[in-house]
C-alpha cells in the first residue's frame, strides 16, 4: 500500500506547556494557547447571565419572605406563584423544543433513506 | 448499597421532609413556610444556574491551539485532494 504522504501532527502538547513555563519572564499569558476573543466574550456572557437569574431568584424565594411587606423593595417581585410557574414553563417549553427537534431530525433521517432507495 | 439505591433514598427522604413541613406537620411561623414551599424549584433553578455558569467559564478559559487548528484544518484539504484524486467521493 503506498503511504499516502501525510501525517496528523496537532502540535505536541509537551511542546506546548515547554513554551508556556518557560517563559516566565517574558509573560507567560502572551504564550500559552487562550480561547479565542468570541469564546471569551460568550463564556463570560453566559456566568454573568447565570449570576444575575440565580441573584435574582435567591432574593425572590429565599429572602423575600423575611422582609416587611410594607417594603418597597416588594414592588420589584412579581407574586410567588410566578416563582414555580415561569420556571415550571420555561421546563416544558424546553423539553417541547428538544422533542420537535428530535421528530424533525427523524423526519430528515427518514426523507434520506427513502431517497437512497 | 448500590448508586441507584441511594439515588432514589435521598431525594425520597428530603422530599417526604419538605411534603411534611410544607403541609403543616410543625408549627412554623408564616415567613418560614413562604421560604419553604418553592424550594424543590429552587434547588432545580439554581442547579441549572450552576451548570450553566460551568459550561460558560469553561468555554471562556478554554485552550485553543490556533496554529495547530490552522495545521490540521490544511492537512484535511490536502487529503480530501488526494482522495478525490484516487476515484474516492465524498
């Protein structure tokens, strides 16, 4: 069989790390391989997103109760009902998400074979 | 006893406590019982928070190999060349 004439080579880790703690002086962030500027941005987006949907939901079920209903600080929550109904909608909007989802890739999967028929 | 055993254990005995608290089995003070009956979707919000939280902060301190990427992404095309070159489809 005739070597095809090329090799996979994903950049030797070893290599990688070498470089990276070697150059301590030079700054070390500069050299070691970072996610890319997007990724950053969207990683953080997304803790940020989470930080504030858990303050928030701490304060409403957690915090609320002990409060002074007279406060105004009431006027920023809606009634607690709400605090096991949006989260109970958001579940089932999502698991009706993942089902279409999966139908409409069955579909798809189904339209193929036919077609290769 | 087995993961599944306890699995099933804890979340029933934690349950049964807060079914019990929530329908009055102690004689709470009315804040405490407002705090208590939304718990189990508490615990659910603020797991989804947590593994969201996760997912974001390893996407963000993830380590790219650009050139690396870069090199692999090149050796693909050369490959597929090759191949298509042989007779193979794709």
């Amino acid at each position: 069989m005739v070597s095809l004439g090329w090799d996979v080579g994903v950049g030797d880790p070893r290599s990688v790390l070498e470089t990276g703690l070697g150059q301590s002086e030079a700054g070390l962030l500069s050299r070691r391989p970072m996610a890319t500027g997007t990724d950053q941005v969207v990683g953080l987006g997304l803790v940020a997103v989470s930080l504030i949907i858990f303050t928030y939901y701490t304060a409403w079920v957690i915090l609320l109760p002990f409060i002074d209903s007279q406060h105004v600080i009431h006027k920023y929550f809606l009634p607690r009902a709400y605090a096991v109904a949006i989260p109970l909608a958001a579940g089932l909007l999502l698991l009706l998400f993942v089902g279409l989802f999966i139908t409409y890739v069955m579909l798809k999967n189904q339209k193929v074979t036919k077609k290769a028929q | 006893m087995t993961k599944l055993a306890q699995w099933l254990w804890a979340p029933a005995l934690l349950g049964s406590a807060w079914a019990a608290l929530t329908l009055g089995a102690l004689d709470l003070p009315s804040s405490c019982r407002e705090g208590l009956w939304p718990l189990p979707t508490y615990l659910l919000v603020s797991n989804g928070c947590f593994a969201l939280a996760t997912v974001g902060y390893c996407v963000a301190t993830f380590h790219d190999c650009e050139d690396a990427a870069r090199e692999l992404q090149s050796q693909i095309q050369e490959a597929r060349a090759d191949l298509s070159r042989r007779g193979m489809r794709f």
